[in-house]
C-alpha cells in the first residue's frame, strides 16, 4: 500500500508523524511525496489556533480534491476536538483520538498493538516537503496546567513519558537513517519523567542519550519554563546539546499571566534566562507571545512590550489572541478588538526582529557549525547551501558539492536579513565554538 503522510502544528504532530513512517515502513508499505500517489492519507490536525484548524480542514480538502479514490484518516488535536466535523469531511474514513494515535498505524493495518513495537529500522526521511535532516522524536505527551487559551491538555489529556529506553532506541534508528541530529518534543517538555518510577528527568534523559548513542547533536523543542530541572543548564554546555531553549512566555505582564493561568511571573520568567545565559555563551533563547488576550490594557500591553524589549529575544512566534470554544477564556470579559491586536502584534515583532537582529550580528567573524539541510544548484559560485548552527542561527554559503545533511565549519562573514552569511572552513581548520 502506498501512504501519504502529512502534519499541521508543532514538533509534536511531526514526530508523531515520523514514528508512523517507521511503522508503515516496518510493515512493508510504501511512504510517497505526494497524495495523488497514494491508497491511503494520513493527517496529524492541529487546533491551537483557528487557522491551525482551518489549516487542518483545508489539508484535508486539498487531498480528496486530487485524489478521490484515496482513504482519507484524520487525527490529532482538531480531531479530536471536533471528531463529527472531521469525519463530515469529504473522503475522511477514519477519525482516531489522540489517546489511539500511537497504535494508528496497527489499528488500520488490522495488526496487534504491539506488532510493530520500535524495532531497530533505519530511520528514513518521510518524502515529499516533510524531508528533513533532523529526526524528531516524541518524548512527552499531554499536559497538566490549564492555560486559559489553550486546548492541549483538553485534547492530548494528563502530562506522560516515554520510557527512557524507548527514546534511546528511537534515536539509534535515527542515527542508523543518517540523522545527525535529533530534536526532542513533547507538549510539555519540562514535565518529562515525573510520572516515572525513580529519580527521572529531562537532565537524566539527556545524560542517557549523550551516553547511550553517538548523537551529534540534540535540540530541545519548545518547553514551558516552569518546572525545568536545576542541573539542565550545567548538562546544556556539552557540545553535543544545542545552544537553544524555546521558553514560551505568552505575556511580560503578571496581571496578563495571572489570567492567563501561566504558573510563572515574569520576574522569574527573566531570572531563568538570566542563569540560562550566564551557563551557556552563545544561548539562543526563542519564545512564544500572546497579543490581545482577554482584558489586555493598553497598559498591560505596554508592560508587556517593555519586558519583551528587555529580555531580548533571538527570534518569537507572535500571535494574535482567538477564541476556542472550550477554554476558559472564551467566558472572560473585555474581549480586545481584532484592529488594536493587529497593531500590537505589528509592535511586537519589530521588537524582536530589532533583538533578533543584534543577536545575529554578534556572531560575525565567528566560526561556528552547521547542519546544512537543502541544497540548490546554483550559479557558477556551486550549489547553494543552507542550514542551522547549534544555536538555531540560519547560515547560507555556497560549496562545490552538495553537503547536505553534513555538518561543516563556517566562518561567518555577514547578515542578510533574518540569514547569515558564511565561507566554508577547510576540514582541517580547528573549529571555534561561536
């Protein structure tokens, strides 16, 4: 049979999605790039916001309109949500919850669940616009705080682990598929290990895969920035762990974060980024923002402006604040208007392209490493390259062969826009941490 596979949302839904391509491939099925190929559509939906929903319907669409004979299997947080809407979709088959999602594939092959239990399989990656060179491997699962906007905990249900040799032998089928890096997900990362027997962590997790595997890289995925291990910084300074830590703020505003249920003040928000960057040099910190929440004041979002400005910022997903039917905070009172988010949402991105901008330039003259991930036959100058440092810094450069999914030294030479620009290093030139 031939499978399409396809996500909306986060880091999550992808790794999900990856370990489904791991099971297909196990059974002996074909994974194609497109769904005109396929018999049958797989669909990881999203809902963390309306037009993540709206995306996920309209992915759907897009599917039966260029195959009509294909079966069309939709799960994941919208799903879930709205499993009667979904399966009204045309051409959808089947709806599976998230609780069923990691025995989806089984259950639509008619297979025992544990049939196809990880197994050592080279990882390879899903064809089509979902190739990459990092592996994303899920971790965690579900959530236990009730942020007023959010669905996830409704969705994806109480915060749980993978076991930690479950995560290491995904990552060794990973590194066996020629992932030089992996980034780990969950939906709330920092929680990781709690509901396992013993003194289990994220820091103890980390310290099993730099020791249990050759890993060259791993890469934290966004992660709520209460609850993180004391020792996480101290093991974060091994070259083999990425300089990056995506913290989701929301709001700079404790009266905000208060209505928002967020169980962080922006005093201590600021005091774990402080003890972040004085561990690790070079850390990238990235974030979310929230613009326009219920009863947001001109002078709560100036305070929250302010301290955004302050934290400086090396890169921030900004969103304008919308309902969805089932958090409390469709119930709160003084809904702002959709014009002033817009303005703020334009404010608050200037902001951090202005931090992103200083951060970047810092790094000129610089010899770092890169992942270089897509490859473009150029000009007579060679292929064009481009890929990520450790500390999520996007760096183009041009090279005689293709080098993707290698991992070279650059010397940073300059920006351009949101890019740096770098020369390749011979091999036998000592890298320079940057």
């Amino acid at each position: 049979m031939k499978v399409f596979l396809d996500s909306v949302g986060c880091k999550l839904n992808q790794s999900e999605i990856e370990r489904m391509a791991h099971q297909l491939r196990q059974a002996g099925h074909k994974l194609v790039a497109t769904p005109e190929e396929s018999d049958l559509v797989v669909i990881n939906t999203c809902s963390v916001t309306a037009a993540a929903a709206a995306d996920s319907r309209s992915k759907a669409r897009s599917v039966h309109r260029r195959n009509q004979l294909a079966q069309i299997v939709l799960t994941g947080c919208w799903s879930d949500l709205e499993p009667q809407a979904a399966i009204a979709l045309p051409g959808v088959t089947q709806v599976i919850p998230n609780q069923g999602k990691d025995c989806l594939i089984p259950h639509i092959l008619g297979l025992p669940e544990d049939e196809l239990d990880w197994k050592p399989l080279e990882r390879q990656p899903i064809p089509g616009t979902r190739r990459r060179t990092r592996a994303f491997i899920k971790v965690q699962d579900g959530c236990d705080n009730y942020c007023a906007f959010c669905l996830a905990t409704i969705a994806r249900g109480p915060a749980r682990s993978q076991p930690i040799d479950h995560v290491v032998n995904e990552i060794r089928s990973a590194i066996a598929g020629g992932a030089k890096e992996v980034v780990l997900t969950g939906a709330q990362l920092s929680a990781y290990g709690r509901d396992l027997s013993g003194c289990v962590d994220l820091t103890t997790l980390l310290h099993l895969i730099l020791t249990g595997t050759e890993v060259l890289r791993v890469r934290l995925s966004s992660m709520e920035p209460w609850g993180i291990p004391n020792d996480l910084f101290s093991i974060m300074q091994s070259p083999r762990i990425c300089r990056h830590l995506h913290l989701p703020l929301q709001s700079g505003c404790d009266r905000t974060l208060r209505r928002m249920g967020r169980l962080i003040r922006s005093e201590d928000y600021a005091r774990i980024i402080t003890e972040a960057r004085e561990a690790i040099p070079g850390l990238a910190v990235t974030t979310d923002v929230m613009v326009g929440f219920p009863g947001e004041t001109e002078d709560e979002y100036a305070e929250s402006l302010a301290f955004i400005e302050a934290i400086m910022f090396a890169r921030a997903h900004v969103f304008v604040y919308s309902p969805r039917p089932g958090t409390a905070a469709v119930h709160l009172p003084n809904h702002v208007p959709v014009q002033v988010a817009h303005r703020r949402s334009r404010q608050v991105r200037e902001v951090v392209a202005h931090s992103g901008s200083m951060f970047r330039a810092k790094f000129v003259g610089e010899v770092m490493s890169v992942l270089w991930e897509s490859a473009k036959a150029s000009s007579p100058k060679g292929w064009e390259m481009s890929g990520l440092t450790d500390n999520y810094l996007r760096v183009n450069t041009f090279s005689d062969q293709n080098i993707q999914n290698r991992l070279t030294d650059v010397h940073i030479v300059g920006v351009d826009g949101e890019r740096l620009c770098g020369e390749l290093v011979p091999s036998m030139t000592p890298l320079k941490k940057g």
